[in-house]
C-alpha cells in the first residue's frame, strides 16, 4: 500500500464557466478531495483545520442542495446572499466560502513551505 495520494478531483480540471464563474458541485468535491490530506499531514495538528475546513465545506453544499440549478456557481451564491442581506450572517454560505478560501491560502503555504524543504512542522506552520 503505497502512502502516496492521489486526487481524482483536482481545482486545475475545474473550467471556470466564461460570465458565470466557478462550478460549485466540482469546487466542493476539489475541497472534499482535500481531506484525506489533512489526515497523512497529521491527524492530530491538522484536526481543528480538517474540522474547520469539512464544516464550512458543509455549509456551502447546504445551500448548494437547496437549488442546484440557481446555485450552480459559488458567484451566484454570494450574489444571491448578498441580495437578500444575509452574506454577512454567521454560517453563511458567503462566509464560509471566505473561511475555506483562507483555509486553502494556509494550506497551500504549508504544503509550499514543506516541498521547500522545511523539516520542521511547527516552523512550517
């Protein structure tokens, strides 16, 4: 069994839709591919991240599910609360969408900091 990984859902394969923005179904499946990630990286440093990431990960598809149809972009989400005066609003999809792209930003500069070869996790970090 090899302790490599490998994304079958990448955010590279997602095409981005011309005037309407990012898909959200194979944005959030990109993200849930991201998970098991967390747990090779360390199950115990990375548990708040992993449950900060799935939790507003969730948030999203709930409003996702709600009209998969209207909400088929996460621009028309934000567009969509930001109508209805709810963008701001804790848990909202907007702002969970703001927590998971910094949550992305962090995990990418660990993972950059880590391919430049820092031992240390707590320095990569």
């Amino acid at each position: 069994q090899s302790s490599l990984l490998v994304l079958d859902t990448r955010f590279s394969d997602i095409e981005l839709r011309e005037e309407e923005g990012i898909p959200t179904e194979e944005f959030l499946e990109s993200c849930y591919a991201i998970v098991p990630v967390l747990d090779k990286l360390g199950p115990t440093v990375f548990a708040p991240v992993k449950m900060d990431f799935v939790g507003n990960i969730k948030k999203i598809n709930q409003k996702f599910i709600t009209n998969k149809e209207e909400f088929d972009t996460l621009q028309k989400i934000v567009l969509h609360e930001v109508n209805a005066g709810v963008a701001q609003v804790r848990n909202s999809a907007t702002e969970a969408l703001l927590w998971l792209k910094r949550g992305l930003k962090f995990l990418k500069g660990f993972l950059t900091e880590v391919k430049n070869g820092e031992k240390n996790i707590q320095t990569a970090l």
